[in-house]
C-alpha cells in the first residue's frame, strides 16, 4: 500500500463532516443561536443591575425611615413625616424603574430571533 494515498473513506468522512459543520444553513442557525444567547445574557445582566440598584435604593430608604421615625417619635416635628414620604416615594421610583427595565429587557429578548 502506498502511504502518500490516503483512503478514499477516510476522504468521504472529512467531506460529510465539513458538509454537516460548514453548511450554509449550519453556519447561519449557529450564529444566529450565539447572537440569541448574547441578546440573552445582555438583558439578564441589565434586569441583574436593575435588581441590584432596587435592592441598594431599598437599604437607603428603609434607613432613611428609620432615622425619620426615630426623629419623629423623639420630636413629634412633622418635617420628619415629609421625610418618610420622600423616602416612600424613592422606592416607589426605584420598584416603577426595575418594572420598566424588567419589560424593556423582556421585549427585546422576545423579538430577537433565536435561530
């Protein structure tokens, strides 16, 4: 056997198997499969962030009441009660921009196209 030749086999697997790899249509559904998954990863980071910001403004609210009712158990001053309010409404903000996020993330990951 001459070992410069190699086997018309061993020829036919290399063929089917760049065939079955490097396709048109294989190479296509692959990338689009790996954008999807960046797409993906992308907005579970940016509701991952939104998450972390509620959960950092929540600890800043909840102290600042803390302090405020203390203040205004202590003093019965009502400028307390306002702060309580802003305090309130600060996490109000925070929960309405984590929502927002939370969509916004949900539609973009929706209309892209996984493969």
């Amino acid at each position: 056997m001459d070992p410069t030749k190699v086997n018309a086999q061993v020829i036919d697997v290399i063929n089917q198997a760049q065939v079955a790899t490097m396709g048109p249509q294989v190479v296509m559904t692959s990338g689009a499969g790996k954008a999807y998954q960046s797409v993906a990863q992308s907005t579970a980071i940016a509701v991952q962030d939104a998450a972390d910001a509620l959960r950092n403004i929540s600890t800043i609210a909840t102290t600042a009441v803390g302090v405020a009712m203390a203040q205004f158990i202590a003093t019965g001053d009502p400028k307390y009660e306002k702060a309580i309010d802003k305090a309130q409404a600060l996490m109000q903000g925070a929960t309405t921009d984590f929502t927002a996020v939370g969509a916004a993330a949900a539609t973009v990951l929706k209309s892209f196209r996984a493969g």
